[in-house]
C-alpha cells in the first residue's frame, strides 16, 4: 500500500520553489504564489522534447487565443446592450 503514495513529484516541486527563490530557502505564501504562476505559464509556454514547435511560436498562439478570447467577450457584451 506504501509504495502507491510517493512524494517524490511534490518534493521536486517544492524543491523547484525553493530554487527560484535564490538564497531564500523558506519563501513567504506571496512568493510562492508568485513563483506558481510563473512555473504555471512556464508549463504552458515550453514546448514539448522532440517536437518542432519554437517557444516563440507557442507564445503567439497562446497571446492570440488570449486577443481572441477578449475580442468575443467584447462583442457578446456589445450585442446584449
């Protein structure tokens, strides 16, 4: 039954938080937020191993979902007024 509960992801999570945090071994609730967000867009932005998509591509499409996203809220508000 033990050898199904392994930390081992969690702690090399905690591990990267710790890292990014540079000399500061304990950050504060803030610090963590701040640096879960950025690891969060950094899963998003870094491309897969092996595969032949640019980061810089990845970051235009995400900026362009996020452009039209914006747009279609803005018209359904202007059609409901």
């Amino acid at each position: 039954m033990t050898k199904r509960i392994n930390q081992d992801k969690l702690e090399h999570f905690f591990g990267i938080v710790r890292q990014a945090c540079g000399s500061n071994q304990h950050p504060d609730p803030k610090q963590f937020v701040q640096i879960y967000r950025l690891l969060s867009c950094y899963s998003l932005i870094k491309p897969p191993r092996g595969s032949n998509v640019d980061g810089g591509e990845v970051i235009k499409t995400l900026l362009d979902i996020q452009i039209n996203n914006s747009e279609d809220i803005h018209k359904k508000f202007n059609y409901t007024i």
